[in-house]
C-alpha cells in the first residue's frame, strides 16, 4: 500500500483546487456568454415600479414602542429614475426608452421583486412577463427598479439584521442612535435585463447600497405624527442614492461588451 505523506496530501490539495478554479472560471464564461451586449443604438426601456412613497420605521428599545408609517410622497419616481439613467446610458451609445408597465405591472412586481430571488437568475414565469412587456415595445433591454426587502435575497450585502425583513422601498429608521439623525435606507433593487429572440437574460442587478443620514434633521415634536412637508425634503437625498444604485447598474453593461 502506498505510504500517503503530507508532501502527498499537499499535491493532491493542490490539483483539486486548480479542478475547482477551472470548473468555476469555466461556470463564470458560460454565464457571461448567454449575457449578450447590446448594440449602439438599442433600445432600453426603463420601468419603475416602486410607488411613490417612504415607510418610517422607528426601532424603539422596548418592542411595543417600536412603530412603521408608510407616508405618499409626490415624487415623480419615473422621471427621478429616467434621469437616473439617461446620461450613462446615452453615452454607451444606447436609446433610453421611458416605458411604462400597464396591466401587469403589479404581477411584475409581485413575481419579480418580492416573491422570486434574482440573484439566481430570472424566473421563468417572470421572464414571461417581462419579454410581453419588451414585446410590446419594441425593446432590445429593460432597466426595471423595483421594492426590495430587507432579508438576505433581496437586499444583499445592505441587509440590516437588527431591522424587520419586511421593510421594503425607501425608508426612514430613527431610534437606532440616540440623539443623532435618523437613517435613509433604500431597499429597491435595481435589474438590466437584455431581450434576445431566445428569451430575457438577467445581466446585473444592484440593490440600494450603504444607508445616509437624514440631511439637516430637525427632530419633530412627536415622531409618530410626522407630516408629509417633513418627509418630502427627503427627495433630493434619495435622488442621489438612486444614481448611485444606477452607475452601479450602468457598469454591467461595460463587463457585458
């Protein structure tokens, strides 16, 4: 029987590890190629389906003092993430198409944004949806920003565990600092979608990124009662987070070419 030594243990490490680099660079280029770029010229349509709105979540120390409020905001969402876009996207030589989501827009949501997990690709009944959705506008790409939530599927490495999952959008956490300004979180995500013949293919995704603090916070005589002139400042803040999460997106494009 041949004597297994260290040196021979080592080897064998070795050669099992470049196996695995192997299978997972091979893995990664078969991915990249069912990724196709898009021409110049392409036509991109940019889908928003976040409603107009902020939740305010105050995280109290004793649970029962803890409390949320969802607050309408008149916040023009599509334009806000058509100019977003508009600029990256013009200068990589493609076509910013506005595009809205009619009849299926809240199936859209629902099968694409809360219920499926994109960051293992798109599913198929969500495919479905979206190529009837590029169809009927002649897209070659969709660019679609839709709620995320706050578990580790949707919000990725912007996951606050000490939050509740069901936290969703564009959100405001007071009480997790004393005295200090309350948190701006973003839990949308972000998808470019390319729509080949065969079928939508998922080309990146970005979630909402790192949370800011409430600029110029003045703290209100009873949290629980803020009014919407409280809140509604808060768009240019959000704006900025937004174009952040684009830039992010707009990068894919560049990896996919």
């Amino acid at each position: 029987m041949r004597r297994i030594t260290p040196a021979l243990c080592a080897a064998r490490a070795a050669l099992c590890f470049a196996a695995l680099c192997v299978a997972s660079e091979a893995a990664l280029a078969a991915r990249h190629a069912q990724a196709p770029g898009l021409a110049p010229g392409a036509r991109v349509g940019i889908v928003n389906l976040l409603d107009a709105e902020v939740t305010h979540f105050h995280a109290a120390r004793q649970v029962q003092d803890s409390f949320l409020k969802t607050y309408k905001v008149s916040w023009p969402v599509n334009a806000m993430l058509l100019a977003a876009l508009t600029e990256g996207l013009t200068q990589a030589g493609l076509r910013a198409v506005p595009a809205a989501a009619t009849e299926d827009r809240s199936r859209v949501r629902e099968e694409c944004f809360l219920n499926a997990e994109l960051a293992r690709g798109l599913p198929k009944n969500c495919a479905a949806l979206l190529a009837k959705l590029a169809g009927a506008e002649h897209l070659d790409a969709l660019i679609v920003l839709g709620p995320g939530l706050n578990d580790g599927a949707r919000a990725g490495r912007g996951r606050h565990t000490e939050l509740p999952e069901y936290l969703r959008g564009w959100c405001v956490v007071s009480g997790q600092r004393a005295n200090s300004a309350p948190l701006l979180l973003n839990f949308t995500q972000l998808v470019l979608i390319s729509v080949p013949a065969e079928g939508p293919v998922l080309i990146g995704r970005e979630t909402g990124g790192e949370a800011q603090s409430w600029p110029d916070y003045q703290a209100p005589a009873d949290l629980k009662a803020m009014k919407e002139e409280q809140i509604d400042p808060l768009r240019p803040a959000f704006a900025a987070m937004l174009k952040q999460q684009a830039d992010a997106l707009l990068a894919h494009l560049q990896a996919a070419h």
